[in-house]
C-alpha cells in the first residue's frame, strides 16, 4: 500500500501583525481578557492569551484601533512556554469584513512596524 500526503493551504494570506485584541467570553465568569495578536486573516486570527480557552467556546474579539468586532469560534488552544497561550479564532460574524490590504496598510503606517504576509 502506498502512503499519500497531503499539504494543507490556507484560502488566504494572514498578516503577522501585533497588536491589542479584547477577548471576551463566558469561561466561568463573563470577562474581558487583553491579548496581542499574532496573525490575522480576514476569516480568523491567532492570538496570545493570558489564559485558556475551552475549543469551541464563542467569544467576541474587538480590534479597537481598526475598529473590528467578530464573534469567533476558538479552533485550537495550544500552551506556550512561557505560561501564555497561543489561541485561534475563526471569525464567525463580523460588523464589517476585515480588509486585509487596508488593514496591512494601515499598519505599516501607522505602527511603523514591517508587516509580513504568510
């Protein structure tokens, strides 16, 4: 028998961007979490978190400085070293769609930071 592999590719480039993100979800408590983004997509994000998320708790992510909301389906939770955790949110509704060429624009403008596409 022959072994097939396969190679999974994203339907889009994400933006290695950092900045602010406000989770907010039920865990045991309704509360407000701060985290840094990692990466972004226009279909999702990876985020890092102080804390762990349940895989498929909903949650509401805002991005205040592009004046983003979604509400997001957490897909992976994985520990890191340093005590945080690396999260993936899949975007399920958003108040408007995230434009990803205008967001990396923005971006490079405004936080003077490089900004690569992955």
């Amino acid at each position: 028998m022959t072994q097939q592999t396969y190679t999974a590719m994203r339907a889009e480039n994400r933006i290695d961007m950092k900045v602010t993100a406000l989770l907010v979800g039920k865990q045991e408590k309704l509360g407000v979490e701060t985290a840094l983004t990692a990466d972004v997509s226009s279909r999702g994000a990876k985020v890092i978190s102080q804390s762990a998320w349940p895989l498929g708790e909903k949650i509401l992510v805002s991005i205040p400085g592009f004046h983003f909301t979604a509400a997001a389906r957490v897909v992976y939770c994985c520990g890191l070293p340093d005590g945080k955790f690396a999260v993936g949110l899949e975007f399920v509704v958003a108040s408007e769609p995230l434009e990803m060429t205008a967001l990396a624009t923005s971006v490079r403008f405004s936080y003077g930071a490089p900004v690569t596409v992955s």
